[in-house]
C-alpha cells in the first residue's frame, strides 16, 4: 500500500518483507505437524466431495442447529414471509372466486345478511394487500376486529385451520432451534479448561504423563469421565498406511478409574508402562517435527441442565515439558479450600532421567543416581508459655 502511494519504494518493501521473516520459521512453520484436535477443542478436518448432500436435508432440526445464527435468522425469517405471502395468496384467491373484490357485491355488502345482502368469506378483503393482512392477523393470532372469516365458505374455514397448524409448527422448530442453539453443550464446555502443557516427571518410581484439568465454574460436572488418545501415523505389518491411527491410553486419577470429581483442578497422570504408547518416548522426541499428538477428551452430564457436554484438546509433541511438574495451587484458608487459578499452568523443574519408560524398566539404577528432592516431614514446634504468676516462698 505504501509503495502505490510512492512512499516507499516497491523494491525496498519487497526486501524487508522477505529479510523481516527468518529462514528458520518459514521452514518451522512448514515442517510442523498439522494438528487433528485444536487447543479449543475443534477438530481441525475438512470435509470435501460429498456428493450425497441430500442427507442433511433429512434431519432438517439438526442442520438448522448447526447453522450460524444470521444463516439461521434468514431461513427463519424467509419461512415466515413465505408462509404468510402463500396464505395471502390463498386468502385473495378464495375472496376473488366468491366474488368478493367484486365491487358491485362490495357495495350490496353493506345491506348486512339480515336483509338479504351478499355475505363474503371474509369481511374487509379488498385487494391483495388486505389479504396478506388477514394472512399475518391468522398466523400470529393478532385479532385487530376489521377482518374475519365468515360461515359462509367452508373452504376459508378449512384454510384457517391449516394456517394455524402451519403458524404453531413453525413456531415450535423456531423456539426449539433456538433453544438448542443457545444451550448447546460447547457452551458449558468453555468454563471447563486444561493445563496449555503437559508434562512428564517420575510418580512413585515411574515416568508418567500428567496435565491439569478444572472447572471454573461452581456447578458441578456429573459423572464426570476422562480418557486420552494418543494420534499419530502408523504402519502396518501388511504395509498398510493409516495416516490418524488413535490408540487409548490408559488413564489414572486420585478418584480411581476413569470418573473423576470435578470439585478443583485436578492433575489426571498415565503411568507410562510397556503398554503404554509412549513407551519409547525420550526428550529427543518432544519437539515440533515429531509425528505425535496426544488428546484428551472431558465428558460429562451439566448439573443445571442436563445436556451431555464435551471439552478437547490435545498436545503435540513441542507442547510436553520433559522433567517438570505442576506448582500446588490448592490451599487451606480460613476453614475452606481456596484455588488459585494464576497458577493453573506454572511448572517447575523436578530432577527426572532422561531416558524412555523401557530404558528405566530394563535399567532400574538409573533411579538411584538421580538426586531426588526430600520427602516434607511435619514437625510439631514446641511453644513454651509464661506463666501469668509466679510461686515465691513465704518468709519464716
């Protein structure tokens, strides 16, 4: 923009704008592994060449929840303008062959039935415009008084019944689209967060694989359950390529099992053992051009609500600190637990060996050469107290 306005000229742009970029980046940014599960939890897959496109069409309520809101607004919109142009049509149509708009049958309307006069369908229908009037006072059960459907045309009988039915259809997948829409399960699931980094340190003698998980909010998650899949691309025996093979992994909690109470963070590990997928994993591997990607899948049921909900996210090679560990973050005060969220994802740094799961199985003195830190041991202090008075002797 600066060089077309002669500012700047074209060739000096041109040459910062390629010195402003390092080789190593464009080259980084290239080798980096496309990710399957985004760190919000969107899967990151295009779907291309359906040719059966007539298959969304035949669950209507869910393809109109999945829209976006505007695309959502106008298909709801341009039912309501269809619906009510087709019944004004209907409404003219029925006047028009009763012979209603007739303006001679107008004026001998006036003389009331009573007398003998003509009796329209609908009262008050004099052109088109009117006709869309009643069409939209039907629908939506306005009832200003000026129109009204007379006993005198079944069939304008029958067209009111129906556009009440069509009129209460239309409002019910309106309300409930919106409903869903609104309190879709991705929603809750954006108050529900993991740790940016995952981290891999000795627990009990073992590496394991550990990241944090909480939920902001205070109502709770029900039967909260966990589970991780390790994503990467795998060959057969066969010679057969799968580009995205998922593997589950194994999966250990303070709770037990694969639920989990959901009250504060928790830190959810996987005991890397020799069926664990990460059983040849060293810190040579953690870095960005390492074909590995580990996600982790929060489901459960919303207190308030009751809608199943979902959070993901997932952690690529790079995203896995070798060696560190999650700072507390939990602490006792004034009779209740306190959680400190601005340490959710602070590390430090725990002596840890760096070699696979299979080299300290196979090779257990590498434990003994590691400096490990000392166990906390409580110790009672002991508190001496004044005495409030003192024991003299009495005098002889």
């Amino acid at each position: 923009m600066l060089s077309r306005k002669g500012i700047i000229p074209e060739e000096y742009v041109l040459t910062r704008l390629a010195e402003d970029v390092p080789d190593h980046a464009r080259y980084r940014a290239r080798e980096r592994r496309a990710r399957f599960v985004g760190k919000n939890g969107t899967c990151n897959v295009a779907h291309k060449n359906i040719r059966e496109q007539g298959r969304f069409l035949q669950d209507v309520f869910t393809t109109l929840v999945d829209l976006k809101w505007p695309h959502t607004l106008i298909i709801f919109t341009m039912t309501f303008l269809c619906s009510w142009l087709l019944f004004g049509m209907t409404w003219w149509l029925i006047a028009f062959a009763h012979g209603d708009l007739d303006h001679s049958t107008q004026l001998l309307a006036g003389t009331g039935e009573e007398a003998g006069g003509f009796v329209p369908c609908v009262t008050s229908i004099h052109s088109f415009t009117s006709a869309f009037l009643f069409s939209i006072e039907v629908q939506v059960t306005i009832g200003f008084g000026g129109r009204m459907v007379t006993e005198e045309c079944p069939a304008a009988i029958l067209v009111l019944i129906v556009q009440n039915i069509v009129g209460l259809v239309i409002n019910a997948i309106m309300l409930g689209c919106i409903f869903m829409k609104t309190a879709q399960a991705h929603r809750r699931a954006e108050t529900l967060i993991f740790s940016k980094h995952a981290v891999i340190a000795l627990r009990e003698g073992k590496l394991c694989f550990m990241l944090r998980v909480g939920d902001l909010r205070k109502s709770m998650i029900i039967s909260a359950t966990i589970s991780m899949q390790v994503v990467k691309k795998t060959t057969s025996v066969e010679g057969e390529v799968v580009p995205l093979n998922q593997i589950d992994i194994q999966m250990e909690n303070p709770v037990g099992g694969n639920s989990i109470f959901l009250v504060s963070p928790l830190i959810i590990y996987h005991v890397i053992d020799k069926n664990s997928p990460l059983y040849d994993i060293s810190p040579l591997h953690l870095h960005h051009h390492e074909d590995l990607e580990i996600i982790v899948i929060l489901e459960g049921v919303v207190e308030t609500t009751g809608i199943t909900t979902q959070a993901r996210t997932s952690y690529l090679a790079d995203e896995i600190l070798w060696g560190q560990r999650f700072v507390p973050i939990v602490a006792e005060e004034d009779g209740r637990y306190s959680v400190d969220y601005s340490k959710f994802g602070n590390t430090v740094k725990v002596p840890t060996p760096s070699c696979t799961a299979r080299q300290l199985e196979e090779d257990r003195s590498i434990i003994d050469s590691i400096p490990l830190s000392p166990k906390v041991t409580s110790r009672k202090r002991s508190i001496k107290l004044k005495p409030k008075f003192s024991i003299t002797d009495e005098p002889s």
